[in-house]
C-alpha cells in the first residue's frame, strides 16, 4: 500500500496526499472509514484549505504547487482536462477527436490522472452513460465521479 503524507477528509471519501518536497504528486480516493491524519504539515494544510474551497465552489481554482508525471500523451490529455469547465462535461469521444486520437485512449488517460479533482478527469464521460472513473466501469469509483458531477453541477 502506497503511504500517504497527509489523509484528509472529503464529503464522499477520505483523499490520500502524496508530496515531493512542497509540490503535490499524487491524490487518491480512499475509503471514507480510512483514519485522517493527525498533525498536518504546511503542504497538508494548504492542500485541505484549497479541498475546502473547492467543495464549497467549484469553480475554485487551485494555486497549489503540483506536478504531474507521465508520458506525453498522458501530459496532453491531462492538459486538455483542465480547460473543462465545471459543470459541462464532455465525452470521451469529444476530447479524443479534439486531441486527434481515439475514446478508449483518452479513457486510459484519464483513468491514469495522478491528480483527480485538481485535474478534472471525473468531467469526461460515455457517449451514453456515465463511463469508467479511475481504471473502474462500476463501484465506489463511479460513486465518486457521480458525486462530484453532482456537485459542480449545483453546488451546495
């Protein structure tokens, strides 16, 4: 099991951190029984105050340092992910024709993000349907993705 620097609470799960130094390099779901951290580090208070302005307002633009890691055809659909606005999802196939590539790649791709939520995979769905959410067609994964396209849909 991968150990996170800092585990904190979201509405839906518990979200595990990961850090290089002062930048952000990973973000996971975990259970919502997972336990939170106690003492949190400057990285982990700054990363639950951006968490907390985002469950607040979705349109809340992240200022945390992150880095993201990945072949470049990840990096490109990554990038492509966080010109989504909230709120208006696309299809897999929309943003496969707009990178010149094919569905299930982009699908791929973003079941790869390190970086849910600051980067807005769960904004891309099927044709038809809600799709796959972090390498997952079905379970707690599409709970997530449902519960956060809810939620920038009308936030609270």
């Amino acid at each position: 099991m991968l150990a996170h620097d800092a585990i904190l609470r979201a509405p839906m799960c518990r979200l595990g951190a990961c850090f290089t130094g002062e930048v952000l390099t990973r973000l996971d779901f975990l259970p919502i029984e997972t336990p939170l951290s106690g003492q949190r580090d400057t990285r982990a208070r700054q990363l639950s105050r951006e968490l907390d302005a985002y469950w607040r307002n979705p349109a809340h633009a992240f200022t945390l340092l992150y880095t993201l890691s990945g072949t470049p055809f990840q990096l490109r659909v990554w990038h492509a992910l966080m010109a989504i606005p909230h709120g208006r999802p696309t299809t897999y196939g929309a943003l496969a024709k707009q990178l010149g590539t094919a569905a299930r790649a982009v699908g791929q791709a973003c079941g790869s993000n390190p970086l849910p939520i600051l980067i807005p995979c769960h904004r891309v769905v099927a044709a038809s349907g809600l799709g796959g959410f972090m390498h997952a067609s079905s379970g707690t994964p599409l709970d997530v993705k449902t519960w956060l396209l809810a939620h920038e849909r009308h936030p609270d």
